[in-house]
C-alpha cells in the first residue's frame, strides 16, 4: 500500500514533507526507501530517490520559488519494487513580502498543514 498520514508544511522557499510506512499488513516486503515526486505548477516532475533510508520519513524541498504551488506524492520501495504512490498534495510556498517592500514584519507565519486524514502516526520517525 502507499505511504499514510502526509503531513505538508511550506515556508517561503521550503516545502517539508512528512509521512508514515505503508501499514505492515499492505507491505509486499521489508520496506527499503522511498520515493518522493514532485511538481511546480507548470513545470515536468522530478523524482528524489531516498533508497536505503527507510527509517527515514521526513523531507524538505528546499530553494523552492516563493508564492509558487508545488505537488507532491510518496512511494515506498522494498526488493520486489515499487509499491502505489501516495494521494497528490498540492502546497503553495508563501510570498515573500521582501519582493513587495523595503521592509516588512510577518505576524504569523502563513504555514499550511495538510493532513491525509485525521489520525495521527504516533511513532513517526525522524531523520537525523
């Protein structure tokens, strides 16, 4: 099965990227890595390989373009292959206010956060 519980957290230029293993009933193998696709509106994907990081299941995009929507989606990989992709996630990073103005102070941060459902993966592993 796919990846479960994305969470998608955007800054200015950074889209953070966090997600649970497929549940151990859907997994067709140990899971060894993992693939994370993405897309800039307008623009062909790209692919970022996370092979033998499999405790890993967090990633940051960084030097993204501020005020630009970016989709995503997560595959688990093991020894017999790929499994199914994620559901796509679409985030928009946050203006710059700095292009607009000379100066400029932000009150809160505009951070979005999506969830893929309402329960929560209580042991989410950190890369570190």
């Amino acid at each position: 099965g796919p990846p479960s519980h994305i969470i998608v957290n955007s800054s200015t230029t950074s889209v953070q990227v966090d997600w649970c293993s497929p549940l151990k009933m859907d997994r067709n193998g140990k899971i060894t890595g993992y693939n994370l696709e993405w897309t800039r509106t307008g623009k062909g994907s790209q692919v970022v390989s996370l092979p033998r990081l499999a405790s890993c299941t967090e990633y940051t995009f960084d030097d993204l373009v501020p005020g630009k929507s970016y989709k995503v989606r997560v595959q688990a990989i093991n020894k017999n292959g790929v499994g199914p992709y994620s559901e796509v996630f679409e985030v928009w990073t946050e203006e710059d206010c700095k292009l607009f103005y000379t100066s400029c102070k932000v009150i809160t941060p505009a951070t979005l956060t999506m969830y893929s459902n309402s329960i929560q993966c209580l042991d989410l592993p950190r890369c570190s």
